[in-house]
C-alpha cells in the first residue's frame, strides 16, 4: 500500500469488495490517527495525512481526529499549511463546535496579514464558518478592510464575508452601513464585475435581515421612526444603478474575460436580478416608481436571453422566478411561463426539475397559461428519472380541470401502464389523487370513468391502499347507470372467472385489489349478472367456485381476502338457487368458525346465524347496499353532533354497509383498514319497528350499542367519534402555511406568570406521523400536550396540541414539524412570535 495520497486513492478504487475497501480504509484511517500523535512530525508529512483524512471526509468516514490539527496548519506561517489548514477548517469543523473559538486569535492575525492571499483565505473562513460570537469579534477587520483597501480582489471577499456576518447577527446592520458600500460602488476603478458581485450579495443580507432588524429594535423598546428606515433609504439609491448595470450586461459585446458560452457574466446577471427582487418584494413606494423599467429590463432579457446553454437557462429561470415572486402583469407571468415550459423540452434533468418545480408553485396564478404546455409535462410522467416524474405527477394534478379531464387522465393510465414495482410511491400517488379527481369533477360518460378504474386495478391493483379501494367500491356502488354498472361487474367477471388459467396469473397473481373488488362485486350484483349476463362463464357455479379456491388460497394467512370472502359468500347465498353451492357457501363460513383470528371467527359465527334463518329473511337482511355519500367535516360540526345523532334510525342496510366496511381489515382499526367514513341518503332510511332491522340487531345484539335495534347511521355508530373531532375556533390566527398543513394558534391566556394556548394543524391533504417539536427562548420553559386526537390527518380535517409556557419575556416560539404525505416525508420549520408577553 503506497503512502501518498495517489496510491490511497488507487487502492480504494482497486479493492473488488465491499469488505476489501474497508479494510484498506480502516488500516489508513489507523496510521494517520497514529501518525498525528507525533508532536516531531514534520509538516509535510502532516499536510499529506490532512489531505488523506479530506479524503476520508469525501467518503464519509469520521475524521472528528483531525481536527486539532488544522488549527496546527492554520498557525503555520507558511501558505501552503495555512492554505490545507484552512480548507480542512471549512470541511472538518461546523459552527457548532467547540474548537471554533482557538480560531479566533488565529483568523485576526491573518485578517491583518500583508500577504493578500492569506487574508482572502481568512475572510472565506470566517464568512464560511461565523459563528454569533465570532462575528460579533471579528468584524472590526473585516470593517477595517472595508475601509482601507483597494484591491478589488480582498474587496471582493471581504463584502461576501460581510454579508454572511450580516446574515448571522443582524444587529450589525448598524456596522456595516451603506457609506462604505456606497463609496466601493461609486468608484469605477474599483468596482469591478466581482466586487459588484459582492455588493449585491452584501445588499441581499441587509433586506432579507431588515425585518428581522426592526423586530430586535422593538425587543430593545426603541421607538421606530424615519431614522430608523436610514438603511433602507440609503440602499434605494442603488436600484437607479443596478437597473443600468443589468441592462448593460443584457447587451451583446465583447467582453472575453466574462464571457461564459455567449454570455456576459451571467453569473452577476443572476444575482442583481435577485437583488433587485427583494427590493421590489418591500412594496415601498419609493422603490415602486422603479418598476415599470424593472418590468421592460425583464422583458427584454427574457426575449434576447439564449436559452440553449446553461449559463442563459440560469438567466431566465431566475427572470421568471422574479416576474412570479413580484406577480407582475399578465403578459409577463405568460412569458415566465413560456421559458419554464421550454426548459421542459431539454435534456437537462436538473433544468427539466426546477422547471416543473417552480410550474407548480405558479398554477394558482396562471392555470391555464400552465395548462397550454400539457404536452411537454406529459412527456415528463416517463422520464427515466424519478424525481422527475414525481414533479410531473404533482403538476398534471394541479392543471387538471373538466376540460382537460379525459386527456390528462388518459396520460396518467399510460403512466402507471409502464410503471414498475419500483414506482410504488408514485404509483399510490396516482391512484389517491385519481379518485380524489373523480370525487372532485362530475363526469357525465360513466361507463368511461368506470372502464378507468378497471384499468387502474388491472395495471396496479396490487398497490393500491385499502382505503383507496373502498373509494373505488363506493364509486361502484353509486353508479346512476344501471346498465354501466352491470356492463363493469360483468367485465371484471369474465376476467376473472375465466377458464383461461395462464392469462389470469400473468395479469392478477399478486393483484390483491383486483381480488378485493372482485370478491364484493359478486356479494352485492351476482343477482343482477346472473338475470342479465349469464353465460357459461358467468353462472351460479363458477362463482361459488371461484370463493371457494380464493378461500383455500389464502384463508390460512390473508385476513383480508377472508372477510371479504366471508361477506360475499353469506350474501351470494341468498341471490343464487343451486342447493349445492349453497352448500358449498355455508361450509366456507363453517370452517371459519374455530379460526384462530378471533374478529374472523365472530365474524363466522354470526354469520351463520344470519345463514340459519328463513331465505325471504336473509334476502332483506342481505340487499345491496345503497347509494352512500362521504360525511363531510365542517368546523361547527361539534355543535350539530346532537342533530346526529338524533336522526331517523337506518335500515338494515346500514348494518350491511357496516358488515362491508369492517371487511376492509376488522383487526387494524380505523387507521388503515377500513373505508373512508360514510352516510347513509336519506332514501335509504325506513320506519323504526322495521323486522329485519329487529332481527339483524338481536343477532348482533354482543356488538351493537343501541340494544333497541336502532341502528344508527354509518359514520355516527358512536358518540366518541364526535368528541375526537377537532374544529377550529371562530377566532382562531392563522400563523404558517406549509406544503401540506396550515398551522393555526388559538388565543392565548396569560395568568400567573405561563400562557396555554392551542396550536391547530390543518390538513391540505392526507398526512401521517405528524410530529410537532416546539422550542421557546432560555428565559422561558415549555410543556407540551400530545396531538389529538391522532398524528394522522385526513385531507380538510384537523389535530391540535396544547402548549404551556411559563418564564419571563416575549411569547415566541420555534415550530419544527415533521409528517409523511403523499408518500413523501417533510421537514418544515418556521418561528412565530405572539403579541403576549409573560
């Protein structure tokens, strides 16, 4: 093994397994551990172990050892140590650790260094690794040179170094005023393409901090006045100057020393156009009267800007990043959209991603100028890169209305007909989002939404969530059609009672979904095929048959193949007349009856109760189930509770749709198993001393709560789930607005020293493992309750958490929330501060 940094990386790329390169690692890891011991070591051969530990950090190895040791090359007085030293610094250290503050006296001698190269080197480390403490005691050099030098290339570094400082205390806004600024920016000897880089990044800290400056100004009870807006006015002069700048670097000419593929210095275009942003971002009407040439500037750059090359593509996406941050006028928000849609056609992934990324941040602006480029996002949903189609997905949603309903939902179906098993997650997005669509939009050709669904459960059956395929059955279910409804049982029939072995297999061998829905059509329309559509295929045989080998398949481990099976046997037996199949029927419920899943043997055993009594009983018991209709949730739903649950008693059907719901999996509760909540219409409701109704609740009698066999309706069968409904208060403050929850404060009681308040997190769409981690200021102590009624929430519904707060000071709070959605887990943080104060 040879000992130069080469012949290491030689090594590790010529080991053949997995097992070879750790070893090769770990033994090199040893000998520079070993070798920086040695206190006589001399500083070449410790510049060669800190360039193998880089190594090491690249690889992803721990390199916490070497860490002294780039303060050690630091404190050389040669560069080529200090260079390495501090590199490894940037690298091996972050602002958190302790080893920071033996940097400081080393960074303010370099920082008054002569030689301008070790200067740089200081000023890049500090603005990469500032900490609140080391700016608070190093910005007198950086300020001192600031003041003093002339070299564009220190000034340059030292104004980026000053806007992180900024970035990291905003209290030196008061420091770093606009004179020095100023004065760098009038002199054109000076002021060269990167200092003027360095300004703009300079005026970029000082407004996106000016807010937060203001807020610490009222924390420090100053009263604010015209004085305290100094800052702000003296950085308006610059806007005048940037707008010409910008136009001059739009315009074609032969600059070679900036020159990137045909463009100037795209590099200083991007960030005055960010710059100028943020200055418009702070609607002021002084800075207002800028915007009409702001809006032609970006115009032009949009029209003479080549968007074939890189360094053009980063020009436009930060032109129309700008025209939709301001929402500027129409004809420019077409145009940014128009620049986004052609990025869509590249080859570029990463262009193609920030395109439909930042798409379908504008659709709530511009849907239908979005709408225009369908074809391209189209195209998006089969590339080869996942992230990709992922973003495609997300955005041919958020575009579809009725119009575009059958084309998009036309694409989607191609979609998932070339996805594969390691599309899952986009798979169940599609899936969820489809029936949402249909939920959403009326269709008025149902036998084509219907052959969709059979579709969606032939391609990705296997997929789909229990819920969603409780959506698809209701969907079956409230078919207005008759004949489609028959025309789509009858379909899936023949497939799957088809004698043509093979076909079936290849298609629907792991295709759960397909078997789900299959299995609760025959329960519900055999009566119906059987009159209409009998065949050889289709008779009372094949389908007793085809519960019957469902049954022997996965009766012994699947409990959700069984229910079903248990629940389409008991009602096939009340619709069919063969005396041997339904004897065959009765035998399945049978041999459930000592089944060692408990909720599967009582589900048998009343079953065959219900199996035992008089067939004109069972067949009123057994009708199919009525047309039924999602409960919507609103906010006063607590003050309607007793309206509900005072209704009219529900039919016996209720009771069946309850038996159909609980077959989506008894055992997993209503977390996942089982169907979205429903209600009965009201056509489905019958008079109280109803007899089925008496009989179905003495043979449930162990199970129903109401015991003088009213059934309540479906989605109010109890009075707790009422109380686990959470709603959001009249007065409630809406306090962040994320992906895909809207964060909501109650109102605040301060007594005795602590405040209570609620916070309230409202669902955009369906989340799960929700986690809410609050943190307050030192003065002040936290108690937090847990999220009720459960960390998951349906799409429009609502949890909270009680908070407590007791210390002294101003109410804040630092809200870091955590949730899976749409099978993506998110990461969102955001800090609120309360008009009370303890």
């Amino acid at each position: 093994m040879g000992s130069s940094l080469k012949s290491f990386i030689k090594d590790v790329r010529a080991s053949k397994t997995l097992a070879e390169e750790r070893s090769i690692i770990q033994k090199e890891s040893a000998k520079i551990r070993t070798k920086l011991r040695d206190d006589h070591l001399p500083l070449e051969k410790r510049r060669k172990n800190i360039q193998k530990l880089l190594y090491l950090f690249i690889l992803g190895e721990k390199t916490h050892f070497g860490q002294v040791e780039c303060i050690n090359l630091i404190a050389s007085d040669e560069f080529v140590n200090k260079r390495l030293g501090y590199l490894a610094a940037m690298l091996l250290l972050d602002e958190s650790q302790d080893l920071l503050t033996l940097l400081t006296n080393l960074l303010n001698n370099d920082l008054n260094h002569p030689n301008k190269f070790i200067v740089s080197l200081a000023l890049t480390t500090l603005g990469f690794l500032s900490t609140l403490e080391l700016a608070r005691d190093l910005y007198p050099d950086v300020e001192n040179i600031l003041k003093t030098c002339k070299d564009p290339f220190l000034l340059k570094q030292a104004l980026q170094c000053a806007a992180k400082l900024i970035a990291k205390d905003v209290s030196l806004l008061d420091i770093f005023s606009m004179e020095y600024i100023s004065s760098i920016f009038e002199n054109h000897a000076i002021c060269t393409h990167s200092v003027l880089l360095g300004i703009s990044k300079v005026l970029q800290s000082i407004l996106l901090a000016y807010p937060g400056y203001l807020d610490l100004l009222r924390e420090d009870g100053v009263e604010l006045n015209g004085e305290n807006h100094q800052i702000l006015n003296d950085g308006i002069k610059f806007i005048p100057e940037l707008l010409s700048r910008l136009q001059s670097l739009n315009v074609k000419s032969s600059q070679p020393d900036y020159d990137v593929k045909g463009i100037c210095d795209p590099f200083l275009q991007c960030e005055i156009i960010y710059t100028l942003r943020l200055f418009f971002l702070l609607d002021v009407p002084e800075i207002d009267r800028f915007k009409n040439k702001f809006e032609d500037l970006l115009s032009q750059i949009a029209t003479d800007t080549d968007g074939s090359k890189t360094s053009g593509q980063a020009i436009l996406y930060e032109t129309a990043r700008t025209i939709f941050s301001l929402d500027l006028e129409q004809p420019l928000r077409i145009l940014g959209i128009n620049i986004l849609a052609k990025f869509l056609s590249g080859r570029d992934n990463n262009v193609k991603y920030v395109a439909l990324n930042t798409l379908l941040r504008v659709v709530p602006q511009e849907p239908t100028a979005v709408q225009r480029h369908r074809k391209f996002i189209s195209r998006c949903l089969h590339d080869p890169d996942i992230s990709i189609r992922m973003r495609a997905l997300e955005l041919t949603f958020a575009i579809l209305d009725e119009n575009s309903l059958v084309e998009l939902v036309n694409e989607l179906v191609k979609f998932l007909e070339s996805a594969s098993g390691d599309d899952k997650d986009l798979i169940i997005f599609t899936v969820d989002n489809l029936v949402e669509t249909f939920e959403k939009f009326k269709v008025h050709d149902e036998k084509w939404k219907l052959d969709i669904f059979l579709k969606v459960l032939e391609l990705v059956g296997s997929f789909i969530t229990l819920e969603k395929l409780g959506d698809i059955l209701i969907i079956i279910n409230n078919t207005e059609d008759l004949q489609n409804k028959i025309y789509v049982v009858s379909k899936m029939l023949k497939v799957s009672l088809s004698n043509d072995q093979d076909s079936v297999i290849q298609i629907f061998d792991d295709n759960l979904g397909w078997k789900l829905v299959t299995i609760w059509c025959i329960g519900e329309y055999a009566d119906l095929i059987l009159l209409k559509n009998a065949s050889e295929i289709i008779n009372e045989e094949s389908m007793t048959k085809y519960l019957l080998k469902l049954d022997s398949e996965y009766g012994t481990y699947d409990s959700k193949i069984t229910q079903y099976v248990l629940t389409a046997s008991l009602k096939l037996s009340s619709k069919i007349d063969n005396r041997k199949c339904i004897e065959d029927l009765r035998q399945i419920i049978l041999n459930h009856t000592k089944d060692p899943n408990l909720m599967i043997q009582v589900k048998s055993v009343q079953y065959e109760l219900i199996f035992s009594q008089p067939r004109e009983i069972r067949k009123s018991i057994l009708a199919s189930m009525p047309i039924f209709e999602r409960k919507v949730r609103t906010p006063d739903m607590d003050t309607q509770s007793n309206v509900h649950q005072k209704s009219k008693p529900v039919a016996s059907n209720a009771d069946l749709l309850l038996d159909l719901l609980g077959d989506m999996d008894s055992s997993s509760g209503q977390q996942q198993g089982k169907a979205p909540e429903m209600t009965l219409s009201s056509e489905s409701t019958k008079p109280e001393n109803s007899k089925p109704t008496d009989l179905l609740a003495d043979i449930f009698s162990s199970n129903v709560n109401n015991f003088n066999g009213k059934a309540e309706p479906v989605g109010t069968s109890s009075s707790l789930e009422f109380k686990s409904t959470v709603t959001l208060p009249t007065n409630a403050t809406k306090i962040y607005d994320g992906k895909a929850l809207i964060v909501y404060s109650g109102d605040v009681t301060v007594e005795n020293g602590s405040a209570n308040f609620e916070l309230y997190f409202e669902a955009k769409s369906s989340v799960t493992d929700l986690s809410c981690q609050s943190a307050v200021p030192k003065s002040q102590k936290l108690t937090m309750g847990s999220l009720y009624p459960s960390a998951s929430v349906g799409h429009g519904q609502l949890s909270k958490q009680s908070m407590k707060v007791s210390g002294s000071g101003k109410l804040k709070l630092r809200v870091k929330l955590k949730y899976n959605s749409e099978g993506i887990s998110n990461d969102e943080q955001f800090d609120h501060k309360f008009n009370e104060a303890l």
